[in-house]
C-alpha cells in the first residue's frame, strides 16, 4: 500500500537595514544576530497619506516598494550532511500534531531560533525515493510519497519565546548529524545555493507572497469560544454559561496552535465562555485578556455596527502596534464579523475561506487572517483555518 509521509517547515526570513547587507552571509543559528522586519520603514509606505491620485502612480509605487522588499530580504537555509544539500528548514510530524505545529518545532530545531509563523506558502510532494534528489519534478504518484506543507516564518524576540514555552512546548537543538550549518543569504544567493528543483519552486512562492505586501502583513486571529452548556439545560444567565469539560479539552488544545502565531493581545467578550476559552493560553503566557462589551451577543444584536468598529479598532491596533491579535467571540457576532470581512479579501477565493452560512465556524477553532494596509484601507492577503488536536 502506498504510503505517505506528511512533514511541515517554512522559509524563516528576515529584512536588513542596509541593502548591502543582503549579499552578506551568517554561518551561525544564534538568535541575536537576527532582526524581524524594521516595523517602522515596513508600515511607512503603506499607512502614509497618499500624495498621488493617479492609480498609476499608485500602482508603480506599490511595485517599486514591493521590489526593495525583495532586495532587502535574506532567507535562511540549512545543511543536511545525510543528504549534503542546502534546504529550507522541515520535518516529519510528531504524533498527534498539526503541521502548522510542526513547521515551527522543525524550523526552531534546526535553526535554534523562536519563530512565530506568517502567511501560508504552499505544499509540496515528491516521491521519498527522490529525498536525497536535486530534480523531484516525477510525477510517478503510485510509490511512497512525502508531503510537505510550508509557511513564512519570522524570528521572535526571546522574551515572547520565553511565555510560549508551556503553550507550545519544548524545541531542542537537532543533532549535528541532522543539521551541520545554517547560512543567511539573499533570494538571490538562495536561487543558486538551492540543491533541489522543488526548493526553488518554493522560494518562487515566497517572492510572490513578499510582492503582495507579506512582509508588512499582520495578524487578527478570530476564535470562536469552545462548545459551551446547553442553554436549555443551563439555569443560569447566558451571559454565565461555561464551557463543557469537553470544550474545555478542545480550548487546551488550541492553545499549542495559537502559540505558533505568537499573540501577544488576547481581546475577548467578557461572557464567561469566551473568557473560558483563552484563560489557559492567558495564564501559560502570562499575557493578559482585554475585554470587548460590544463583542457579547446581546450587544451584537443591539447594535452590530458598533461590534463591527470595535473589530476594526483589533485590526487597526494590530497594523499600528504590529502585533499578533487573537479575538475570542461567539457565532452570530462572527457572522457579522465576516460579512465585513470578505469585503476586504484581495481574492474571491479568500472570501469562500470565511463561511457564508451559521454557524460560520466550529466551536473551539480559530481563522487567522493576515492583514495589510493599503491607500484604501486594511487588505486581508491570507486566511488559515486553525483547529486543535484533541486525542
């Protein structure tokens, strides 16, 4: 029976000040040589007045900035002396365990560095046979196969590492057999040093991705509280209802995914549920929770204009502070949410991502929307779809 090896990585990157930098290599995996995007020369271009009407204009200046991104980023590669070839950073799943989850354990093994993960790049399959290949373009799909999903990824300070470490668990070093040399290098470095075909088709994605504004994008996660008390069976006030014992395992659980995007705002309603839900990802962090009034259902059906400004604050607060959100709601109040939402997808096939219907989203599970700033507004480049592994 054919078999099929699932694995998770991603191109961890960073932007350099100075574009001279970027043909400049670093042979070592400590975590102070490396800097996240500079916040502010990323949000400049994008939150500033714009001085030019012309949509073609506009445009040029888009795409001129789109390519300095380019210039100015350098990529992180590993060395596999099994294989002696230069790769992205990946790894096979553990049991029980998500890909995302694995992309940031694999990345922060064999690079040494905290990471916290970015917009969605792509998968990969190739037959396992071809591990070691510098061409996996077979298209033989009746042998073992291995599969690999991947995502950008960018370094955390250590203090946020720090708080992660009981949601996220523990990341050891790989052993010097696995990985034996890690090398910063600019795209186009990477284009060269690359052993394998698929590696490249890869690094084709993220240049994509960087082009539509990646680098500056931010994240708004939105969670639906986990399954709480049956209103029929509860004889308390709604607004009091709890979590059953079994949405409470599916909230533990979700704590290890969010914990791979590294939110340090936790907003919520203050309904007990919704509270419930974050605690645990509260107290392992020790960040604190924010409470939103105009998020709890009867203030949604008062006035959903209102929940809805109360959101795009959540979004706007994470563009200016540039920080990770993750907002814990209830179902009708996440219908409205997404009906202002899919106005602001870059592609239909993002606004197919936030379900039309209720109950929009299953309870205890989470979408991750990466957004940017744009002259007309927040643009919503990615959504992924974030559920727990409960076993």
């Amino acid at each position: 029976m054919r078999r099929i090896v699932e694995a998770a990585g991603g191109i961890l990157y960073r932007i350099v000040p100075d574009p001279e930098q970027t043909s400049e290599r670093r042979a070592d995996g400590d975590i102070n040589d490396v800097t996240a995007p500079d916040a502010a020369e990323l949000a400049l271009a994008e939150t500033a007045e714009p001085t030019n009407s012309d949509p073609a204009a506009a445009a040029a200046t888009a795409s001129n900035i789109a390519e300095d991104i380019v210039d100015r980023v350098e990529v992180c590669i590993v060395h596999r002396p099994k294989y002696d070839d230069w790769s992205w950073p990946k790894g096979k799943l553990e049991i029980n365990e998500s890909h995302r989850h694995a992309a940031v354990r694999e990345i922060g093994e064999e690079t040494g560095m905290s990471v916290a993960l970015g917009p969605y790049l792509g998968d990969i399959e190739y037959p396992l046979a071809e591990e070691g290949s510098k061409t996996r373009h077979s298209k033989d799909r009746t042998v073992d196969m291995k599969h690999i999903e991947y995502w950008m990824a960018t370094p955390i300070d250590a203090t946020d590492a720090e708080e992660l470490i009981d949601a996220l668990g523990p990341i050891h070093r790989a052993d010097i057999g696995e990985i034996d040399d890690i090398l910063w290098v600019s795209v186009t470095e990477a284009r060269k040093i690359l052993t394998h075909s698929t590696d490249k088709d890869l690094l084709a994605l993220f240049v994509d991705r960087l082009q539509e504004g990646a680098a500056d994008a931010q994240n708004v996660i939105i969670v639906r509280h986990a399954k709480a008390e049956s209103r029929k069976t509860w004889d308390g006030t709604d607004e009091n209802r709890p979590i059953t014992p079994r949405g409470a395992a599916a909230a533990y659980a979700l704590n290890r995914e969010l914990a791979c995007y590294n939110p340090t705002r936790l907003a919520t309603s203050p309904w007990m549920r919704c509270r419930e839900t974050l605690h645990v990802f509260s107290w392992q962090t020790n960040r604190p929770m924010t409470h939103l009034d105009p998020l709890t259902e009867d203030a949604f059906a008062d006035d959903p204009t209102r929940a809805w400004n109360c959101f795009r604050d959540e979004i706007d607060h994470a563009l200016r502070h540039r920080e990770t959100v993750a907002i814990c709601m209830h179902r009708p109040v996440i219908g409205g949410i997404f009906d202002h939402l899919r106005k602001l997808c870059v592609a239909k096939s993002l606004t197919k991502r936030l379900i039309a219907k209720s109950p929009y989203m299953p309870t205890g599970t989470a979408v991750a929307l990466f957004v940017v700033s744009s002259p007309e507004g927040p643009r919503i480049i990615d959504i992924q779809k974030v559920s727990p592994r409960v076993y």
